[in-house]
C-alpha cells in the first residue's frame, strides 16, 4: 500500500533515549492509522467490513481520539471530560455514526486530541503519577505506562485497520 503519505508517516529512532523513543513510537503509529484511511470516501470509511464486527475505518479513528482524551487529558491530568462519542447508554458510540458525521469532521477532531495529548505530556515527567484514576480500574498511572498503553492501542488497532482496508479494495501495507 504505498500513498503520499507512508512517506511522512516518521520512522522511529532506533537509539533515541526512552521519551524520544515512546513519543517515535507513538507518532509512527498515530501516522499508520490516517495511512490506512488515506484516499476512501466517506463510505468507504463507514463501511464494517469484516461482519458481524462493527469495527471501520472511521469507527477507528473516532475511536482512537476518545482514547487519546480519556489517557492524557481525563486520566493524566484530572480534566473530567465529556466523551466525545460514547454515551452511557451506547458505550460502542464511536462506531454508530449517522449521515452528518464525516471524515473531515472525525479526522479534525482526532487531530484536536493528538495536538492536546501532546500539550497534556509535553515537559513532564514519566515518573508522573496520573491526577486521576482509571473509571475501569481504579488505579493511577505513569505517563510512561500511558505512553506504553497508547502504543500498544494503537499497535493493535493499526493490525484492525490493515485487514479493514484490505477488505475495502486489496491495499496492503505494512
């Protein structure tokens, strides 16, 4: 799957030190998965591809900004945030979308979130021990374990995004 963006999409350090490392990590991935988006339509990106899952494309991305507010703005730093998409009553709502939703409006709110992510980890420590507790588990966390987590989150979703987009029309990538 090669596009105009896998070139940007930053290859990570292999003998940066620890932050350097995790944040290329990170980035790597955050790029991977607009990667596997780039160049679909609206449908396309709407489309659950492998059923009965209800796992797409823009479902993803809509996913990984709740998760890129719920570690480093709510859990980080105590900010109590309103979830983007998910409600008590559909805790799955970043994948039901309806017809006024869009890419351009879910990738601009992904971006919001990684640019706040960023701001809510920028010059503090990994040692940093989070202001909130986790709503499932109850525990607080380092920023290094955040950083670690969101890696492999996005790690794991990016394995998702590979067979989505391969079902949508055959690219392929690593």
């Amino acid at each position: 799957m090669t596009t105009s963006t896998e070139h940007l999409r930053p290859e990570p350090s292999t003998t940066a030190g620890e932050r350097d490392m995790l944040e290329g990590w990170l980035d790597y991935h955050r790029a991977t998965l607009l990667w596997k988006c780039e160049g679909l339509g609206d449908e396309q990106l709407r489309r659950a591809a492998l059923p009965p899952s209800e796992l797409s494309l823009l479902g993803l991305v809509r996913h990984m900004a709740e998760v890129e507010r719920y570690w480093f703005r709510d859990i980080m730093l105590g900010e109590r945030l309103p979830e983007l998409y998910c409600t008590p009553e559909d805790r799955d709502g970043d994948f039901h979308f309806g017809d006024e939703d869009t890419w351009a409006d879910a990738e601009r709110i992904w971006r919001t979130e990684v640019e706040a992510a960023r701001q809510a980890a920028a010059g503090r420590s990994l040692e940093l021990v989070s202001r909130a507790e986790s709503h499932r588990r109850g525990e607080v966390f380092s920023l290094r374990w955040v950083y670690t987590h969101m890696i492999e989150e996005y790690a794991r979703h990016n394995g998702h995004a590979d067979l989505l987009r391969e079902q949508l029309d055959g690219a392929t990538g690593e």
